[in-house]
C-alpha cells in the first residue's frame, strides 16, 4: 500500500468458504480520513461480470433463455454480420464484439447518459472483431449487452434482478448497484493516481454507465465471502452450472484459447493447481478475487486506488496461507539459459509483430505447441498492455501430464508497461515445445 499509495484496502482469507483472516487498512476516503472497516464498501468493477454470468444461468435454468440462443433473438437490431453470435459466446469472450474503449478504440462517451437503445445502435455500428467461436478476446460491451438482454427477457433491470435472487438470499446485504446522487452508508471515496503521481478523486462518469452488466456494483469483503461460500455450498448455482462457469469453452477448431475465459470468470493455472479468479478496474477502485480450488482457499482484496496491483497483492498474500498457492519469484538461477534465450527471441518476434515466423520455421521447437489463432491472439494481447520489458526464468518442475513420462515445466516472467504474463511452457523429447499456458498478472 505505501509503495503503490493506496488510500484503503480491505482483505480477507476464506478456506471452505469461511473466513479465517478479515481486516482492514488505510481509509475509506482522503478528505475524511474514516478507517476502512470489513463493511466498507469498494466499487468490484469487472469482478461484477460474475453475478451477470449468474443471473444469465439461472435464466437458463429457468428455460427463459438458452446459452446458445443468437443474440439477435433479443436484439433483433442488431446487423445481419453479428447473427452468428450467441448468449455463450458472449459469456466466454469468444463474441467477437468490439471493445468501444481504449486500447482498442475510444468510442464511448463517458458523460453521455446512453439510452439502451442508443448503446446497442453504437455497439452495432461496428463490425465484429472476428468471426464468432474462432478467437477469444475481452469484451465489456458483450456483458453490458447481456444486462440488456436480461431486461427483454424479464421485463426488470438486471440489478434488480441480482438483488432479488442472489444478494438477498445471501445477505448480501451491502452488494448493491453503484450510485453517485444515493446516500450509501459506509461508501469509499475513489481514487486515480495522475500521471506526476499525485492522488485525485475518481473521474466522473454518466449515470447510466454506473448501471451496466459489465461491473456496476458496490460490495464488501464480507459480503463476497458469501458469496464464496454460496459457490461452495450449491445455495445460488448448482455444482454442474459452477463447474460450466468455471470451464474454459474450446474455440471452434478445437484448440484452447490464449486467455481462458469462463463465464464471468478466469480459470488459470498454477503449479498444476486451478485458480478461479477476476479482477476489476472502474471509476477509482482495483479489486481482485482468486479462489484455489484444490487447495479449498479464496483471497479477496479491495481497495480505492485505481490500476493499483490488487491482483499480485492477492496472489502474493495467498502464499502466506498455503505454500502450494506461492507466488511466482521475480528470477531464479537458471539451469537452461539456452531455454530461455529462445523463449526470449519467440516473445520478442511476437512483440514485433512476427510470431507466425514460429509456424514456419524460424523457432521450430514451438511449432507443435501454437497455431496461427493463438499467436495472433498473444500479439494482440501484448500490443495492448505495453512495450515489453525484462523476460526472465522463474522456476521448473518436472510435470506428468498426462504422459508416460514425466517432462520438463519452465516458468518464464515476461513485463509489459501494464500487466505481468507468467508463461509455463511444458518440454518434450528433444526440447520440443508441447504446451503454453499464459498466466496474466495485473
């Protein structure tokens, strides 16, 4: 917190769902300073999808709607290029909807009160990324979409419907939709650092934007605790449609994606452990939520400094709890520096661009482990989060996987201007590169 200036930050640690460490620090606002308590309430931002995905699920349960109906059923203004699309694409990031913010555009007007039907004709206006199924790519203009077609199935705002069949039944009782002009008790002021490094207030943004899908939601720790326990316990989701939440949908050639969307969540791997997971940025506040599986252990961290490292300070506090779950080191001695010069060379060719070299000869070791979809999707997704900076070995473990033999796992720490990949690359017979899983760290 004081390396990164976070005003306040709330943290608890649940095994089986139940709290075993919950406390507080810092203040809830600057101008006042009020401690942050357990009950204060942090905006989640996209941790939020998560109830989204929920609520949809339990529409289907409801047989008010099918994941893999087309998403033109309910919005049947949308262009005849988007008719591919479906609810589960969308859950899944594998849409093809244009983002309508930065990095890749600035379309949306942040002090504009859009209309749902003016949202939906500004999504529209643009064509699809990519044909739906073939990638996968993050999309908050899918779930906001989703919010709307949660309102023409059931005639009610989504954020009521949440209210109604989640928080209320679990006493969620301070997880509520974000509101500038309601008197919330126990709110937390957000912050944004400038670029100097100074500290100001949460930039202001129209109301209805604080009332969208994709996250518009205030919560606690305490009340996210809950919440985990639910999953755990079946209270809201069955185990079959936690266990589809949590799945990881294979694109339409049957390869993995890069980035391993579920529906609302991300499901990582670490050590050979799974690792549920969401963060979320919005309006002054980080938030991060990582649940081990395996290891029966969730870290949830809010705090009011937007773009602070929340995550890495979830995934490092984890380790404090179960050594299983410990992060990643910054670098290690290493006993393959040839390995590893060649994993430098593959991501600084897919850093400029041209990682389909991989495909044609030009790094053979990794010709069996990509495909023309998955290199692509790395170059996009680090020409998004900055120019590349140090990549260094973290650690190796040998791995079964699977295969008579046991084989060779090598961590690779790759920075960005704006995010930390861990890339676990798993060896076969001769060096030969078999598997790349991409683990982001914000």
């Amino acid at each position: 917190m004081r390396d990164q200036k976070i005003p306040g930050l709330s943290l608890a640690i649940l095994r089986d769902g139940q709290a075993v460490y919950v406390k507080s620090y810092g203040v809830a606002t600057l101008e006042q300073p009020v401690p942050v308590r357990p009950d204060t309430r942090f905006q989640i931002g996209s941790i939020g999808k998560q109830f989204t995905a929920a609520a949809v699920m339990l529409l289907a349960r409801a047989h008010r709607l099918e994941l893999d109906d087309p998403l033109a059923k309910y919005l049947p203004e949308i262009p005849p290029e988007w008719h591919g699309v479906t609810l589960r694409h969308m859950l899944a990031h594998q849409s093809g909807i244009p983002q309508l913010t930065p990095p890749d555009r600035d379309l949306l007007d942040l002090h504009h009160d859009y209309t749902d039907d003016e949202y939906v004709r500004l999504a529209a206006s643009l064509p699809l990324d990519f044909e739906p199924g073939t990638d996968a790519s993050y999309s908050d203009t899918a779930y906001v979409l989703l919010g709307i077609v949660i309102e023409r199935v059931t005639g009610r705002f989504y954020g009521d419907l949440l209210g109604e069949r989640i928080f209320q039944p679990l006493a969620m009782r301070r997880t509520r939709i974000v509101s500038d002009s309601d008197i919330i008790p126990g709110r937390a002021a957000g912050y944004e650092r400038t670029p100097s490094g100074t500290l100001r207030n949460q930039a202001w943004v129209a109301p209805a934007l604080n009332r969208t899908a994709d996250g518009s939601l205030y919560s606690t720790v305490l009340d996210l605790a809950r919440w985990d326990e639910a999953l755990g316990s079946g209270r809201i989701l069955t185990r079959e449609e936690l266990a589809r939440m949590w799945s990881i949908d294979p694109l339409r050639s049957g390869e993995s994606p890069l980035l391993h969307y579920g529906y609302g969540w991300e499901t990582n791997r670490l050590r050979g452990h799974r690792v549920i997971e969401y963060d979320g940025n919005w309006q002054g506040f980080q938030a991060a939520m990582a649940h081990y599986e395996d290891r029966r252990l969730t870290v949830i961290v809010l705090t009011n400094l937007a773009l602070c490292r929340a995550q890495r300070i979830a995934h490092t506090v984890a380790g404090y709890f179960d050594e299983q779950a410990a992060h990643f080191a910054a670098a290690a001695a290493d006993t393959h520096p040839d390995l590893t010069r060649e994993f430098q060379a593959f991501v600084g060719d897919v850093g400029r661009g041209t990682a389909f070299a991989a495909l044609s000869g030009a790094h053979p070791t990794f010709q069996h482990a990509i495909s023309a979809t998955w290199s692509a999707a790395l170059a996009r997704d680090l020409h998004a989060t900055g120019a590349i900076g140090a990549t260094s070995f973290t650690e190796e473990h040998l791995a079964s996987a699977g295969a008579p033999e046991r084989q060779l796992e090598r961590v690779y720490r790759v920075e960005t201007a704006d995010m930390v990949d861990f890339f676990t690359v798993r060896y076969g017979p001769g060096g030969a590169v078999e598997h790349i899983d991409l683990y982001h760290e914000y």
